[in-house]
C-alpha cells in the first residue's frame, strides 16, 4: 500500500473521530462501520483474528461498539451477555460508574505525568496496594498489562537473589513477552520463538515434589534457582484448581532453598475466585505477586509487580535498572485502579463472586450430571469456571450456539475442550438464569447428536 497524502490521511481521520464523538450513527454509518472494520483487520491488522476469534470466527457482522454492566451492543444495537469478561477484565463490569467517574476528573486535571515530578497518584495506588495485598508485600512497579507485570518480577528475582533458573510449570500462562513467554507452559505459543530466555524448567501443575526435585537436580549439578512462578488457578490452562497443600508447600519448598515464590494472581486477583487473591484460599503468603485485568476496574489498562521490601533494597542505588515504563503508573490508570479497589471494597465484589460463582457451578454440575458423555466435568472458584467438554469440536458447537443466543464464552476454534465463564461479578441473577438455560438447551442438543451418530 503506498502512503497517502496529507489530506487524504485527514480525511480518514475526520470521518472516524465522526463516528466516535456522534451520539448516534445513521444506518448506513453503521453499516460502514462493519464493513470497514472487517476490511481494516484483513489489510492492517491480521486477517488471522477474524478466523480465530472465540466463539464467532465466522460472524463478521458483530462490530462491538457499545457496553455497560454485563452485557456489550454491536453497532445494530443488538445486545450480548459478556460471560468471557475479558478473560479476566469486567469483574466490575463494563464501564462501572465509580471508575469511569474517577477517571474523568482526573482527566479534567491532568492526563499523563511529566516522567520527572513526583506524580502523587502513582504513590497512592502502591500504597493502597500494599493496604489490601497478604502479608507484608509494599512495594509496587506499576506497568501497563500483565505479562508486563511478570517480566518485572522475572527480573527483580534475579536481581534480588543473584540466582538464574526459575521453575514454572506445564500448562501454565503468564504472557507472550519474551521472558514470560519463557515462563508459560503451553507449546503452541513458545515453539516459533525457541530458543527463548535460558534458564527455565517446567514442571506438571499441581506437584509440589516435582518442583522441588526440580531445584534440588539444578542445584546438585551447579546451577542456582531464583524463583518459582505459579498461577493459583490456572486459566488459560484450562481453569486446573491444584491441591491444597500445593501452594503452602511451594512457600516451605521456596523457603527451604532460598528462592523466591512468584505467584502470578494477574487473572485471579481482584477478587475474582470468591477471595481477594487466589493466594488466600490456602493463606499464603508469596515474595512477588504481579496483578492485572481486573486490576484497571475494568476501565483502564494497568498491572503491577509487587514485592517485599527486603527484595527491593537491590533496586535503591538505580532505581531504574528494573525498568523504566513510559506510562507505567500514568494517572488515568492508576486513578481507575484506585476507583475499582475502593468500589471491590466497598461492595465486597469477593463475596459477590463466590455467591454467584458457587450458583453457577451448581446449575452447571446439574447439567454434567445430566449429560456426562458431552459435558466431562466442570470446575472452579468464583466467577473464573470452566466446562471441559468430551472434545474441541463439542465445545466450539456449544459456544456457536451460546453467541446466536447473544451469549459471549471464552470458547476457541482451536482449543475449546475446556470453555471459560468469567462473567462481572456484577451479573444479574435473572442473566445467569438465562446463560444457564441456554447452556442446557446446548449441551441436551449436542448430546442428542451425539447419539445419532453413534446409532
């Protein structure tokens, strides 16, 4: 595509700033939208996410456009019930009121910091993360997403420790930078960046003496272990819930050979899993926890990396040898983190989560029992649930017919054995009445197909 001239590049500026700032699209403007899009993608994005998206790879006339609460509207108007969540995001919700509110008055002052005064919002956030995060964990490097977050703790273990390997396990997801990436368990992502960072050892989730077999074989032969890194709940492992003496082992085994437990709650935190932190369904305490998703209250993208103190002394004569994020900490970010934290808070979205989780998971076990050839087991904690299904074509059908019937899941073409529920907390029960229904018309048809051809 050969460059455009000035006033054609402004006139396509002009004509999208139109679509945004109108309160109301014509018809033909909305069909435009639709269109454009799918054509914007195809030439100057990636033609690939219009094949692969979810659970509507092959509908390419849902544009989202507008949202609130727990549901989205396309461009037509049509309205959806977001049970994906962002993988993890809208725990408060679609443009919760709280959060917005905070960010527009903080736009009204300023929008971004200066990068050399003191910006007193950063240091408001890190220590309102230090109030509500277990144990004495109080020091905050704010990034803005989550595998961001885990680069930072990657590296301030090592710093911290002067030791090179980490422990991470199978299945396990903490982001597609190339030092998370180095970290996650899934082959499909790591395999056409190999080599990757050195010095990282996976082992099966949920095996508290493969871990520490792991670091006692690195250390017998010379080596040096400066962390081990572990989701609480894995989630894009398949929503997998470890036993539960693994993470207090983990914190005996980090202990024991003095290296630093990296517990990575960017899908868990928040409250997401019925608790404030994945961490304290088994009362533990980690050296780094890194948070995301949820953390910007839905509003804002934000993460953060967050230590004990005696970890952060390394970082006091250059402060900036960790890292130095341009918008790390901006203000309108951390004005709607401190926004979702005071409104999680308040409405004790932690409860809320473990009250319509636990609902969901009993409509849900319902079905399975019902249908156990389709639908193979379901499990989770809170509003982070998963569906494993007999095979991937069974869970990319269900998820198919959940979005004709305007319901959003967290299914894939190319892994949808196990479907995600992550709706916002805030999701009416009468909503959840009605995903649950659809769920069970699914699961009954695909059960019944299922016998036809076997017959």
């Amino acid at each position: 595509m050969e460059r455009k001239s000035t006033e054609e590049s402004l006139q396509l500026a002009k004509k999208i700033l139109g679509y945004i700032e109108s309160e109301t699209l014509t018809l033909e403007q909305k069909k435009n939208i639709v269109s454009e899009s799918v054509d914007n993608f195809t030439n100057h994005v990636t033609k690939a996410i219009l094949r692969h998206r979810k659970s509507v790879s092959t509908d390419f006339s849902v544009v989202e456009w507008e949202d609130e609460g727990a549901v989205f509207r396309d461009t037509l108007g049509d309205e959806y019930i977001d049970c994906l969540g962002g993988y993890g995001v809208y725990l408060l919700g679609h443009r919760n009121p709280k959060v917005v509110k905070a960010v527009q008055a903080q736009l009204n002052r300023y929008a971004l910091h200066s990068q050399e005064m003191v910006d007193p919002l950063r240091g408001y956030l890190s220590q309102l993360v230090a109030y509500i995060t277990p144990g004495d964990l109080q020091h905050s490097y704010l990034v803005n997403c989550g595998t961001e977050a885990n680069e930072m703790a990657l590296k301030l273990a090592r710093l911290a420790t002067g030791k090179k390997w980490f422990i991470s396990t199978e299945r396990g997801f903490h982001g597609k930078t190339m030092g998370s990436l180095s970290a996650s368990g899934k082959g499909t992502f790591r395999e056409p960046y190999l080599p990757l960072v050195p010095g990282f050892q996976h082992v099966p989730y949920g095996n508290a003496d493969a871990v520490e077999q792991a670091i006692r074989m690195l250390i017998s032969t010379g080596e040096s272990v400066a962390g081990v890194i572990v989701e609480p709940i894995q989630g894009e492992g398949g929503v997998n819930i470890p036993p539960d003496d693994y993470l207090p082992r983990l914190r005996q085994i980090c202990d024991r050979y003095e290296c630093l437990l990296i517990v990575d709650e960017v899908q868990t935190g928040m409250g997401r899993t019925g608790t404030m932190f994945g961490v304290d369904h088994w009362n533990v305490v980690p050296d780094i926890m890194t948070l995301g998703k949820a953390f910007g209250g839905g509003v804002m993208p934000i993460a953060a990396m967050v230590a004990k103190r005696k970890w952060w002394d390394q970082m006091e004569e250059n402060p900036f040898l960790l890292g130095s994020s341009t918008f790390g900490g901006n203000p309108l970010c951390c004005a709607g983190a401190i926004a979702g934290i005071h409104t999680i808070l308040e409405e004790d979205i932690p409860g809320m989560a473990k009250e319509k989780g636990d609902y969901i998971m009993k409509g849900l076990r319902e079905i399975q029992q019902q249908y156990p050839g389709v639908l193979v087991d379901v499990r989770g904690r809170g509003l982070l649930i998963g569906m494993e299904f007999a095979d991937n074509a069974l869970g990319y059908t269900l998820a198919k017919q959940l979005f004709g019937k305007k319901i959003l899941v967290g299914g894939t073409l190319n892994n949808a054995t196990v479907i995600r529920l992550e709706p916002p907390a805030i999701i009416s029960y009468d909503q959840i009445d009605y995903v649950l229904a659809c769920i069970e018309e699914g699961v009954s048809q695909l059960a019944k197909e299922s016998s036809a051809i076997v017959g």
